[in-house]
C-alpha cells in the first residue's frame, strides 16, 4: 500500500495560508483523480482543492476552521491496485507489528501536543474559560462586534464542542443583540503613574474624556419596526474595505470618450453563430475591449504601472482584471494573465472560462491575483457609464457603458448626414498622484481608435 500526501497548493504570490473551510470527503470514501476533497478560504476568493491522485481518503490532517500554510499536507490518500476500504479503519494488525515504532511515535507526539499548546497559548482568547478559536472565528468576531465573554457563551458545534464559522455566523445572523466592538477607552487608559504636576494630570484626565466622549457620540444606526438587518457577507465585507482604502489611497480623477463600435457589432452579429456552432461557446463583445485595451496598454505602458511609497513599478506583464459579477450580488475581478501576447480566440476562450468558474465560485486564489489594469462593464446593468474605483494597487480602470443606436452625424464624400450609429462611452478612472490627465485621456482615445477602425473582415 503506498500513500500519497495532499498538500495545501500554493496559491499566488502574497498568499501563505488560508482556512480549512469544509470537507467534502470523509474518510474512507473513495476519491478520482481531480475531484476536490476540501473547501479553503483567503482573503482573495473561496475555492475548492482537488485531488491529484485515484484512492481512498486514509487521514484528515486538519479540521474545519484549522489555518493550513502553504505546502503543508491537508490529507493522506491511499493509492495503488491493492486499496482497500477496510484497511482505513482497521489497522491492529499493524500496531501489533511495530509495537516499538509506535512507542516512539506516541512519544514524539506528546512532545509535539506539549510545544503545539506553548505555541497556541496566545491564541487562546482572554475570556471567562480557556476555550480555543481559530484566527477566521477571532477575525469575524472582531468585525461583528462580539466580545470575548459572549463569544465564550456561543454553543460550538465543532470537535471537542469548538465554536466554528458556521456557529459565529449563525448567531450573527440570527440578530442577537451584539456588545459593542471595542469597549470604552477608559478600561484600557491605565492610571498615570508619577505625575510631576496636577497639570499633567489634568491634561490627561481631559484626553480621556475626549477620546469616550468621541466613542459615545458615534451615530448608531436607526432600525425601525420591520426592516431587515441583513449582515454583509466575508467577502463583501473585503471589498467595502478595499474600495475604501482606495477611495483614501488614489487622487481619482476620470474622463470619458464617446465610441463608434457600429462596425464591431455588425462584425459580431455575421460571426456569432459560426463561431458557437465551431466552438461550442458564446462570442462576446468582452474579448473585442480586452483585446484593445491590451494594445493601448502597450502602446502607453506607464498606465501598466503601480505605486508603492514613493516609488513606481513599471510592470512587465499586461494582466488585465475582469470584473464579474456574482450571484449574490459581489464582484470578483480574475485576470487575463498576459492579455497581450493571446489573440482573439485565446482571449475569448479565457474570457468564457473564468466568467464561468466565477459564478460557480470555482475560481483557484491565484486566477484573481497579479492583475495590472481592470476593465469592468457596467453596460451589461443598462448604465451608460460609470466612475469605477481603481483596484488597487493600480492605477487604471476602465468602465464599459451600454452600447446604444443613436442618431449621429457623419461625414461622407457628399457631406454631413445624420444615420442611426452604435455608440457606447468608456469611462476612465486613473490615479492622479501619477497619471496627470494628458497620458489618461490619451489611453482612452487610444483604446477608442482601436474600436473605432475594426476590420470588418476579420477571421476568428
């Protein structure tokens, strides 16, 4: 019998870890190569684990809640011609067997229980008992509100009677009355210690009450008789903070540019049905813009840029972001990781793949990481345009309005005349602490041009 350990992948750059979220698999059940095993959570995206052998689930190394680090193994599957189920759950022969090497191997676990406890003594909360939370349960408890001591009061439905996710966030939906998230400050200003002066101790009697009178005049919400509290979600939750901080992060500044996409949609129209009938997928406007925004991003590579302190990176790869909405109404943003090198078919192939996995919420943590422009299409809701919020840490985005028949006026060879056109705005939103409006407005016009003069010949 041979086993073989599955371990937490790595998940992009900046993730290290993420939380155990679920177990779709027990032990002892039967498991093929590619099917997911387990759920994990970051702060980027939710995603399944699969697994990358044919067996039989022989160990859970880690229960729900449990934070996994990078390359650690999550669980032992049991692999070759001669699985058996049974072996799973009857192992005395064994034992029997290597009696002393399992002396040793109780030994070195006790030692390990012994400097694990050493080591997970400070994630024990300083509550009325000495019960464990895991850092998800301690991370939502402090964005709910809820103190220690009636986080101690929560019944646990998890192993040895844990408080899990889904026990906190029952009682946060159930909308029990929460404590407030921080106590006053006058609980932690400690007494002043030698004072020289009875000035300085008023001084910091007056500090004091200034800083609980500011939390005392905190405006509360106001709830009426029948309305419904609906508690934001985790990941709702992460994007009202990301857009926040880039609300306070970026001098915002936008402009907009009115496009002639009336030979893209003709285009589109002739070849749509071809290419589904060919490929067996739709043929959205989508690959069109995100192919002539990776050409304007070539032509203009400081607008594939970010900012950190004081500095400018100047990226090499275009990675363009695609905001996609989700079913329960967030956004997600995968990216197109080299956008500019793929050509038309390439990118309306990717395109399709991830906004599929992204409503399926089947979206792997590094599809959402990396990206160095975004492009969002607030046409696909009936807006005309939009003022995006750039995603941080870059330093454009660019909102794709509805696309309308107008009448407009164009030029021929006998003069002016008014016909009926297929027009849309791009809105441009980019950062100017470092994009002044020359190089911002000369990135849409270019992306326009690139719409504008569409082969209508063209091959996919």
């Amino acid at each position: 019998m041979s086993k073989f350990e599955l371990k937490l992948p790595r998940m992009g750059e900046s993730v290290a870890e993420a939380t155990l979220t679920s177990w779709l698999k027990e032990v002892g059940d039967t498991i093929e190569m590619d099917e997911a095993i387990f759920e994990i959570a970051t702060d980027k995206v939710d995603s399944e684990v699969p697994s990358e052998v044919d067996g039989i689930l022989l160990e859970k190394c880690y229960n729900v809640d449990d934070v996994v680090k990078v390359g650690q193994t999550v669980a032992i599957i049991q692999v070759g011609d001669d699985v058996d189920v049974s072996e799973t759950s009857n192992t005395q022969n064994d034992v029997v067997e290597e009696e002393p090497v399992l002396e040793e191997m109780v030994s070195a676990a006790e030692s390990a229980v012994v400097h694990a406890k050493a080591e997970t003594s400070s994630v024990h909360v300083n509550g009325s008992s000495d019960r464990f939370y895991s850092p998800l349960v301690k991370n939502i408890a402090k964005e709910e509100g809820i103190s220690f001591e009636v986080l101690d009061q929560i019944a646990g439905t998890g192993k040895d009677g844990r408080v899990t996710k889904d026990d906190i966030l029952s009682y946060v939906k159930n909308g029990v009355n929460k404590p407030v998230a921080k106590e006053v400050a006058s609980k932690t200003v400690q007494p002043v210690q030698n004072v020289e002066s009875s000035e300085d101790a008023s001084q910091e009697k007056v500090k004091e009450e200034t800083t609980n009178t500011a939390v005392a005049e905190k405006p509360k919400m106001q709830v009426s008789r029948g309305d419904e509290v609906i508690p934001m979600t985790r990941m709702g939750k992460l994007i009202a903070k990301h857009m926040t901080d880039s609300v306070s992060t970026s001098a915002h500044v936008q402009s907009f540019i009115e496009v002639d996409v009336t030979n893209i949609v003709k285009w589109r129209n002739k070849i749509k049905d071809g290419f589904f009938k060919r490929e067996g997928e739709k043929f959205t406007f989508t690959p069109i813009f995100m192919e002539a925004v990776a050409k304007a991003l070539k032509k203009y590579p400081m607008m594939n840029i970010s900012v950190e302190g004081d500095t400018v990176v100047k990226k090499k790869n275009i990675n363009i972001g695609m905001a996609a909405a989700l079913p329960d109404g967030n956004l997600i943003v995968p990216v197109i990781k080299n956008a500019d090198q793929l050509n038309l078919m390439g990118i309306a192939k990717v395109v399709n793949d991830l906004a599929d996995r992204s409503r399926n919420n089947a979206l792997k943590p590094d599809e959402v990481q990396g990206g160095t422009y975004t492009v969002t299409n607030v046409g696909t809701f009936g807006s005309v345009f939009g003022t995006p919020i750039i995603n941080q840490p870059q330093v454009g985005i660019m909102a794709l309005g509805a696309i309308r028949k107008i009448p407009s006026v164009i030029e021929t060879s006998e003069g002016d005349v008014i016909a009926i056109r297929s027009k849309m705005y791009l809105s441009h939103s980019y950062d100017h602490r470092v994009v002044n409006g020359a190089l911002g407005s000369m990135f849409a016009k270019a992306v326009a041009d690139y719409l504008e003069g569409w082969d209508v010949n063209r091959e996919v």
